[in-house]
C-alpha cells in the first residue's frame, strides 16, 4: 500500500466500502479540489464542528468545484466505530457513546438523533486485524512516522513516550488503512487534494483556515 505524502498525487483511498454514494476514484475527480473529511462514529469533536463545518462546506462550494467525501475509521474504541453505527449514523442520524453524550448537553440532538445529515458520500475505513505481538520495531515505527521530533527531547521523557506508544500499540486490535496510509493522527482530521490531485493538506484537529484554503484551491487553474 502506497503511503501519501504532502506535495505528491493523492493514493487512492483504501477503505472497505462506500455506505452513502458511489464509490468514488480520486484519480477521476482531476479538475476539482477534494475535501476528505476522516472522523470516527465515537468522536465527539467530530460532530461538534469537524462535520458540521464539512456540511457547511459541501453546500457552499460543491456547485463552484468542490468534492467533499467522508472516511469512518476507527483507531480506539473498536466496538462502537463500527459499520453498524455509521450505518445508523448514515440512514437514522443517531449516534452513540462519547457523541451522544456531548451533543446532549450541547442541546444538538433529539431521541439520540443528531440535528444534521451528512449529504456527501461516506466510506467505512478498512480495518486489519492485528496478528504479530507488539515488540521495539513496532513502537519505533510508530514513533519515526508519527512522532519525529521526540529525538529532540530528553531521555527520560522518549522513554515515557517510548512506553506510552508501546501501551496503545498493545491495546489496539485493528489497524485502519486509510489512517494509516495518510499517516493521520487522531480525529477529525481533514485531507485537502488540489486539481491535479496532489494532497497539500493534511491536518488533525481544528482547521481554522480550511475554508480559505478551499477557496485558494478553487481558484488555482488546472493545468494542461
């Protein structure tokens, strides 16, 4: 599986499935800019502003060359980020867990039923069951592709982290290849594909400026 780096063409998005819309190709969206929003079923920072504003954006800017699409992964809590409860996400706008939870007391459901719906297609992110036991080349790994500045820090402190990694790799059970092919972080986290299709934007968490990124995306010519 290819990996994506920034300032190169976008890989194809590995997921399992498309549970709303067509499959989609990014080879086949050249000539528009490509919003991927990746979020979890059990993330309420997603639903509090990482989807709402991906919605917003959809409608504002689909008609003027925007494609926005949804991944569902799951890094942690692999009995609620499941298919079942995206695809009741999806078909009845309900939600679960840590969600529920903090959109109730934000007033932003009903019956467990969120107050939006997402329009633009959505995929569930294809998860690999974790075999091979956790050993120092798996925490290494982790650390080079995800934590590159810890060789700047004390020893004290990599060996906490060192330690912290090798405790989450023990804990998970799936691997997630869309996650980890776009070597993310956490959710929300939102992928920004050009014209030409090169990924420029990858970015875990608030993106304040995403909008105006899009729109200096949008306005760039498509070369020939």
């Amino acid at each position: 599986m290819a990996s994506a780096q920034l300032g190169r063409i976008a890989p194809p998005l590995p997921v399992a499935e498309w549970l709303q819309g067509d499959a989609v190709d990014l080879a086949q969206l050249r000539g528009r800019a490509v919003l991927v929003e990746v979020f979890q079923v059990n993330c309420p920072g997603c639903f509090l502003y990482a989807l709402p504003q991906a919605i917003e954006l959809y409608k504002r800017y689909t008609r003027h060359g925007l494609t926005v699409l949804g991944v569902a992964t799951a890094f942690e809590d692999f009995d609620k980020n499941t298919r079942r409860n995206l695809q009741l996400l999806l078909e009845e706008g309900r939600v679960i867990g840590e969600t529920l939870k903090a959109l109730e007391e934000h007033g932003q459901v009903t019956n467990g039923v969120w107050q939006y719906r997402i329009p633009f297609p959505v995929a569930m992110d294809r998860l690999l069951k974790i075999e091979q036991p956790v050993g120092e080349s798996s925490v290494d790994n982790y650390i080079r592709q995800n934590l590159p500045a810890l060789a700047k820090q004390s020893a004290e402190y990599q060996q906490q982290v060192r330690l912290q990694v090798f405790r989450y790799l023990q804990q998970r059970e799936y691997s997630a290849e869309t996650f980890d092919c776009f070597g993310l972080q956490g959710t929300p986290s939102h992928l920004l594909i050009d014209k030409q299709g090169v990924l420029r934007f990858s970015r875990f968490g608030f993106f304040p400026e995403l909008e105006s990124q899009i729109q200096a995306l949008l306005a760039e010519p498509l070369s020939t």
